[in-house]
C-alpha cells in the first residue's frame, strides 16, 4: 500500500501558534492548484509500485477550497494510480466551512473521513489562539458531521493553554465525547519560533504553564479516553476500532508517500524529499520544470532512529528485530534503565511504551538513537 498527501496552503487567518505553512492571501490560488495538478501528474508513476491506500489533504485549510477543486484531485488520481477501492480519504476542514451542502458534496467527492480543526469549545480560548471559527460554529459543525453518515470523523482539541485546569480539560474532553466522536486527536500546546505565541511568551504577555501541569492533563487525557473506549494508539490520537487513522498509521509504519503541494514532504524508495514551502517559488518552479525540492537519501543509522521514534510513539512500539541497527549495541544500559523505570516493557521483540513512559516518548527514542557515522 501507499499514501498521497495533498497539501492546500491557504488559511483564512493565521492561528497564533500554527508554524504550518501557509497563506492568508488567496492572490495565488489558481497558479498553486494548477502546480499542484501539473506536479502530482508528473510524480505519480512514483506511486507505480503499490496500490493507493490512503489520500489525505491537509494544510492550510483545504475545506477553504470549492470542493469540486478537491474532487478534480481525487479522480485526478483515480485516473492516475490504482486506487483500493477501500481506500481511506480524509479531507481536514474547519467549523466555519461546514455546511450540508459542502458536506454532501465532499462525500460526493469521494471523501470518507473528516477530519475537524476544533481545538477548544470555549470562546475565549478561541480568540487567545486566534482561530477564525467560534465555539457556536463547532457545535453546529459537529453536530452537522455527527449525521452526515462518513465512514470516519475525526476532531481536534488542544491542552496545556495557560492557565487550562483539569477542570477545564475535563469539560472540553465532556464536550468531545458528548458528540459521539469516534476519533479524538489531542495536541500540547507548544511554542514554534517566529509566531505570534512565540513573540507574546517573549513579552512576557503570555506565560506558559508548567511541564506538570501539560503532563497531568496528558494523563488525564489518557485515562478518559481509555474510560469512553476510545483506544490510544499514538501519543496524540485515540480512536474507537475501525476508526484509527490508516493513513497517518501508515507513516508511522514506513509506508512509502507522495506528497504534492508548497512544503509536501514525500518518502520514497528511502529517499525523503521536501518542497518549497512557499507559494509563489513552488507554482514557478513546477511551471518552469526548476528544482522546486530539497531530497536526501536516508543512511541505515538515520532509517534506523525514524523507526525508533515514530514507533515508540505509537501502542505497537519498534520492533528490534527488523532495524537495520541494533540499538541494543550501543544502548543496552539506557534501556534497561528505562525497562527498569517502568516507561518501557518488552513485548517479545518489540519495545513497547507504558502509559508512565508515554509522557516522555520523544525523550526516550531520542536517547535510544544510534550513531551516524555519515
Ligand atoms: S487553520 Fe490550521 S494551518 Fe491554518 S493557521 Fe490555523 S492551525 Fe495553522
């Protein structure tokens, strides 16, 4: 099986926090979905190899699209690859773009999973991130999603605000679950360079809370979900079974992907490749027939640590046996550290966090790493 990313940079406003690229402009839209058709004609034969398990857009905001733009790029592949006729397409959309009419036309697209920006249900929240929709509009939204008869939902809330309680954590994981979601994604609120968060926390207008207090809503997070049956089988995402997402599953298990659009990442054969991410340079790149990308091919050592921290990071944890290095050569005194600290337990071959462990999973694959010597 492979994956196809579609990567729409547009947005109608720029989140506070968000260090995703994309534009608030809509200048150069018809120049960058053009690109982006012309691109994925010429790069699908690199999908030749496997037949197309998962589409994805993302972004940006690509329910910002007419969703005949995302229908054109949907049977664009279809006509392209060969495609599983259970194929798992996703399209991310916000609240303020939700309506029946669009609804029924993304599913008439060919949409089977959406994937819903929430982040918080509370107003006052929504304003301090600087998102475009209001808590009114998601309930409308979800309530809209709720019946619309996708195969799969999915939405998305942040933690760790300043001055979020477990209280507050609580009511928006009770508002979460009232709406019968069968999938949550739940993301810890960091501060990226160069956004606005970042510029405000350097002001001293905004502080940050605490490690221990992010950890103790992670936590709490964990065991509410595991309550409501939603299975956590990545640091970030719980769903019911049936309704994990296939296709980020698939990067975390080294399925090869295509991604078309300003800033798409692709892997490929062992080769991780990445386009500009910027609007104007990748549309004239692609026109032109420039180099509009940067690629590298991943040595064993590098292949070896992806593996380690992508698998760690999910319930099936990174079976040892099939790295192409053996970290327990150069490591065997960290993990029997961490086995003996209770963050990690051996599954046969495999690793497998703890739920202790999973609050440290990016610490802990880290110093897992084996050496390069490129
Ligand atoms: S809508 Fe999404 S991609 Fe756009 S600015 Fe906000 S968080 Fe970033």
């Amino acid at each position: 099986m492979s994956g196809l990313y579609i990567h729409i940079p547009f947005c109608r406003k720029a989140c506070t926090y968000c260090d995703f690229h994309f534009s608030t402009s809509l200048k150069t839209r018809e120049a960058v979905l053009a690109a982006m058709q012309r691109e994925l004609e010429v790069r699908a034969m690199e999908l030749a190899g496997a037949p197309l398990g998962t589409i994805y857009f993302g972004g940006g905001t690509p329910s910002l699209m007419e969703p005949d733009a995302i229908a054109g790029f949907i049977d664009q592949a279809r006509r392209l690859v060969r495609v599983e006729e259970s194929a798992e397409v996703t399209l991310e959309v916000n609240p303020d773009d939700v309506d029946e009419l669009r609804l029924s036309a993304w599913k008439a697209a060919g949409i089977t999973r959406l994937s819903i920006g929430i982040q918080s249900f509370r107003e006052e929240r929504l304003r301090f991130m600087g998102r475009a929709h209001t808590a009114e509009q998601s309930d409308h939204a979800l309530q809209l999603i709720a019946g619309a008869g996708f195969a799969s939902w999915t939405l998305d809330l942040i933690y760790g605000l300043p001055g979020m309680t477990l209280e507050e954590w609580d009511a928006q994981i009770d508002a979460a679950l009232a709406m019968g979601t069968p999938h949550i994604s739940a993301y810890c609120l960091t501060v990226e360079e160069k956004t606005t968060l970042a510029h405000r926390v350097k002001a001293g207008d905004v502080v940050m809370p605490n490690d221990a207090d992010q950890a103790a809503q992670f936590q709490r997070l964990i065991e509410r979900m595991e309550q409501a049956g939603l299975v956590h089988y990545e640091i970030s995402n719980f769903g019911r079974e049936g309704h994990f997402s296939r296709h980020n599953t698939s990067y975390w298990h080294g399925v090869p992907y295509l991604g078309i659009g300003p800033s798409a990442h692709s892997f490929i054969g062992g080769v991780r490749r990445w386009n500009v991410a910027h609007n104007v340079r990748y549309a004239k790149g692609v026109e032109e027939g420039a180099t509009y990308w940067q690629e590298e091919t991943l040595t064993p050592a590098q292949r070896t640590n992806e593996r380690l921290m992508t698998g760690l990071r999910t319930m099936w944890g990174v079976d040892l046996s099939t790295l192409e290095v053996d970290p327990e050569k150069e490591n065997a005194p960290l993990i029997a550290h961490y086995l003996a600290r209770g963050d990690m337990e051996r599954r046969g071959t495999r690793l497998v966090l703890t739920r202790q462990g999973r609050a440290f999973a990016d610490r802990i694959a880290s110093d897992l790493f084996v050496a390069d010597d490129r």
